[in-house]
C-alpha cells in the first residue's frame, strides 16, 4: 500500500530506503511508493490518497488458475524418495541381520522409535483419514479459486465505480 500526503511547496526531495531495500520513502512529503504501485483511491474526509496494486499486478502474473498437478508431482516425487529411504533401512536391517554389518545401538534405537511413532491403524481407517484430508484440501483449493474470483470482479467494479 502506498501513502500519498499533500504535497509542501519548495520541499527538497529526499527519497531514503529503509536499510538498503523496501519501499522507497518521501520524507519532505510523507510518500511511500512501491514499485509496484498502480491507481488512486481517494479516502473519505481525509487529504491522504492511497495507492492499492492489485495483486495481479503486485505478483507480475497474469490470471491463471492453481495447478493441483504441481502438488501431485511433489507429493509422488516425496514418495520416491520415502521408497528410497525404506529400501536403504531394509538393506541396513537385513545386512545386520545376516552379519555382514556390526549393528549401531543409536541407529537401533532411533528406528525403535520411529516404529513407535507410527500410529497403529488399519489401511481402512489410513485410507479414510487421506481421502478426508485430500478431500479438505480440493475444498480449500475451490474456495480460494472462488475468493479469487471475488476479488476481481470486486476490483473491476471499483475501476468501474471512479471512472
């Protein structure tokens, strides 16, 4: 957001940047601007105008929808590699278990206590508990889309409104 006071006459302009980086500031004539700024809105009973990008704009992105594909291939490429680490722990296992590697108490304990902390359900009751979690996240996926959605319209209503 960007602040925009009235401006003094004959005020020397000296622009500063809070530690290098962030918005830059007008301190003769109380301005902050951002680079991103973009339009006026005028609030009421007040000599102050504000700056309000829109997010669209504030990203540098075009209006595009969530791409739920993107987390599907995260979520299949973290299973590869939990694959992965299960098949290194089964190899150490049966390499101890045969005596082809000395065993190593901490390595022992610490897969003692991941076993531990797996919770003891049925793959019934796991598939439940996932298909309701993916369930909660389409959901959120959907509303967000639809707060999305809002805002747009609500911000070519406004454009519509000061013209």
């Amino acid at each position: 957001m960007t602040i925009l006071s009235k401006k003094k006459a004959n005020a020397p302009k000296d622009r500063t940047r809070e530690g290098g980086a962030g918005p830059e500031v007008d301190v003769h004539h109380g301005v902050v601007q951002n680079e991103h700024s973009s339009g006026n809105i005028a609030l009421p009973n007040s000599p102050y105008q504000t700056q309000v990008p829109s997010h669209a704009q504030a990203s540098g992105k075009s209006a595009g929808g969530i791409e739920p594909m993107m987390d599907l291939a995260q979520v299949s490429e973290a299973c590869s590699k939990l694959s992965l680490m299960l098949e290194q722990v089964l190899a150490y296992v049966d390499d101890v278990l045969a005596g082809k590697q000395l065993p190593d108490n901490q390595v022992g304990r610490a897969l003692l206590d991941m076993v531990h902390s797996v919770p003891k359900m049925t793959s019934d009751q796991f598939d439940d508990m996932f298909n309701s979690n993916v369930k909660d996240l389409l959901m959120v996926v959907a509303l967000s889309q639809l707060i999305k959605t809002q805002l747009q319209l609500n911000e070519k209503l406004t454009l519509l409104t000061t013209l």
